[in-house]
C-alpha cells in the first residue's frame, strides 16, 4: 500500500487526524438511547435495560515525551497511573520519529511507508489541500472539552477518545530536553491529566487510559550541524525537509551529480537513494518519500545552507527510531487493565492492535501485533 486507500481512510474516519480532541461514536454494545449508566464493574457499565456499555477508552499523546521525564519527580499524576496499571520499558517510534508520521501510526497500526505520511513536510502532486495545525488550546481548556463530551449519558457517549498535549515538544525544541522549561512543561501536562482524572471521577467513569508519545527528543547544538550545500550546488536540488534528516530530490538533469555526491556516508551523516534505505527503518518504498534521505548522527542537524535565522540549541527528533533518545512513552491504566506491570520494549504499531481489543471493535490488517500487549489484558 503505497497511497489513502479505502481501508486507510475507514481506520482515520473515528480517530483524531490531528489530535487536538478527538471523539468517535463507536459501537458501545446495543446501549440504549437515553439511559444514563447507574453502576460499574471491572469491565463495563451496566444500564437500567440490563444492556451493557463499555467503558471508554481515552487514548492520550503527549508529544515529545521522553520515558526517562517520568524520573524528574514532576509527574505525579503520571506515575501514579504507571504504578497502579502497566508500564513500557520504551516503545520505539516508527521511522521517521517524527510526530505526524507516528500519530498515524499509532492509530493504524500502519508503518509511515504504509499509511502515506511519510513525513511532516511532503510533496504529493495529487494532493493541494491541507491545514495548519492550530496548537493554541491550552491543557486545561482541552481537558474541558473532553469532559463535557463526557457528560452524556453512557448509552450515548462516543467509545473513543483522543487527547494530544504539545507543551512539552514545543519546549523541547526550544530549549532541550535537560533543561527547567522543559521540566515547567511536563509537570503543566501532568497537572491536565489529574484535572482529567478528577473530573472522571466525579462523573463515576471509569475509562481505559493509554498514555503515550509519537517520539523523545535529543539535545542539538550550532556546533552540530551539517550544510549540504559544502558538498553539492544548493542549485542543483530541491529541499522537502531538513533538521535530523533530510529529503532531497535532484533537480531535473542534475540526478547523477546529487547522487554521486551525497549517496554515501559522511562524518555525522549517512545519505541512501530511497531505494537503498536500510531495511530495518521500512522506510522508503512510498512514492511520497522523497529520492535522497540523509540521516544525522543523534544531535547533529542538516540544513542546505547557512542560515542566521537557524535555532540549533535546543532540542529535535527524527533520528533513528530505535535510539535511545528517540524513545516514546506508553502508560495504560483502567479496568480492563492489569496493575503493576511492566511490558518489555515494543514498537508503536502495536498500540493500534490493543486499542481495537479494549473499545471491542476488530481490527483491520497492520504491521502491528498484539503479541506485544496482550499480557497486559485483564
């Protein structure tokens, strides 16, 4: 699958493409309409018919959230649900460990390659509209939107949620992830999620949370970074994207001379043609991939040219999807759940899988396996 087909398009239709707030009316067990729910088990909500609802499943990205922030004793809220439900060791990216990319991943189970977003910035003739992403809601003000969709009754209530908290990626990349801002951030988002908690338990719902990120961040610096226009004519190709990792496509006429100059392996860098990109990042066999990817050690970055309107020091993502910097979180806590469990290392295609499981809807066919998180199922 190489474009949006109809099945990549079904598995979008009920989630957030943009992760801003998300709810997706999805079976919730023949409930009926109107009837509030008046007690709950372990596994569901029981209605006055004796029809039965599931609880929701609320699915959390908090972008650029490194596992190791969850040491720096600001997350209370985080570890608590860490402690009492399940854990990852890490959960690697998809490559490129970049957010929108890995967004879709999470919720196709599908690998970049696959789904076709196979990069923040693409080009793809067949396609002219697109949107910018709008960030300005604040934690809280989304933790409220989420709520009051909550406060449906159960029988019409959406059965899956989405909520995506960016503070902390915006200072990552401002400042780095070492540093108190970025600190500042985590322990803001920390204190939505107990919002969130809190207003869950004042509506009686008990909901299946699962908590990740699309990506960690590494820290960069202006004395790590890479100009390509040092070893070919900035004149001879066209940029697509930049930063961790480059995409390039030659100008017309001016292939041979691009390839011959930068197909190979450079001091902090590794350029392949699209077609020679190792295997294991499964990237490259989209036709959205642009025709030269450069990748930079973890902390360098590459640009075309000098720039003095460059921000080097801080922080980026995008490297190697299985570096350790790049690492991504995953919490999930509820009752479908177990408590005090740590899963071992996975990749992110399998959260698809284990969300299909807990909102009871089966699963289309992914890169993804629940093999990785089945231990974790009641």
């Amino acid at each position: 699958m190489t474009m949006f087909t109809q099945r990549t398009m079904k598995r979008l239709a009920c989630v957030a493409v943009v992760w801003l707030l998300s709810a997706c009316n999805l079976p919730l067990k023949f409930a009926a309409p109107g009837i509030s729910a008046v007690s709950a088990s372990d596994t569901a909500q029981t209605v006055s018919t004796g029809q039965v609802v599931r609880p929701p499943v609320i699915l959390i990205s908090i972008d650029g959230f490194k596992p190791e922030y969850l040491q720096r004793g600001v997350t209370p809220t985080l570890n608590s649900l860490a402690n009492k439900g399940v854990l990852a060791e890490a959960m690697h990216p998809s490559f490129p460990s970049i957010t929108f990319p890995n967004h879709y991943t999470l919720v196709t189970g599908l690998r970049p390659d696959h789904h076709g977003i196979v990069g923040n910035n693409m080009n793809d003739v067949q396609i002219t509209e697109w949107q910018v992403f709008d960030g300005k809601l604040p934690p809280d003000s989304r933790v409220d939107v989420l709520l009051g969709w909550m406060d449906k009754p159960a029988a019409q209530r959406a059965g899956f949620f989405t909520l995506y908290f960016d503070d902390v990626d915006h200072a990552g990349h401002e400042f780095g992830p070492d540093t108190q801002q970025v600190n500042d951030a985590v322990a803001k988002v920390d204190r939505a999620l107990t919002r969130l908690l809190a207003g869950l338990d004042a509506r009686h719902i008990d909901a299946n949370i699962v908590i990740v990120s699309d990506h960690g961040m590494a820290s960069t610096s202006e004395k790590r970074v890479i100009y390509l226009d040092k070893s070919v004519a900035s004149k001879s190709f066209k940029l697509v994207t930049v930063g961790t990792y480059a995409g390039i496509d030659p100008l017309p006429g001016q292939e041979a001379t691009v390839s011959q100059a930068l197909v190979k392996k450079h001091e902090h860098m590794e350029c392949w043609n699209k077609a020679d990109i190792p295997a294991r990042l499964q990237y490259g066999k989209n036709p959205r991939v642009p025709a030269i990817i450069c990748l930079a050690d973890v902390g360098w970055l590459i640009f075309g040219t000098e720039d003095p309107r460059i921000h080097a020091n801080g922080g980026a993502h995008g490297y190697d999807n299985m570096s350790k910097e790049m690492s991504a979180l995953f919490i999930a806590s509820g009752p479908a759940l177990k408590q005090n469990m740590i899963l071992p290392a996975f990749d992110n295609v399998d959260v698809y899988p284990l969300l299909m499981k807990l909102i009871d809807v089966p699963a289309l066919p992914s890169d993804g396996s629940l093999n990785s998180t089945a231990a974790a199922l009641r």
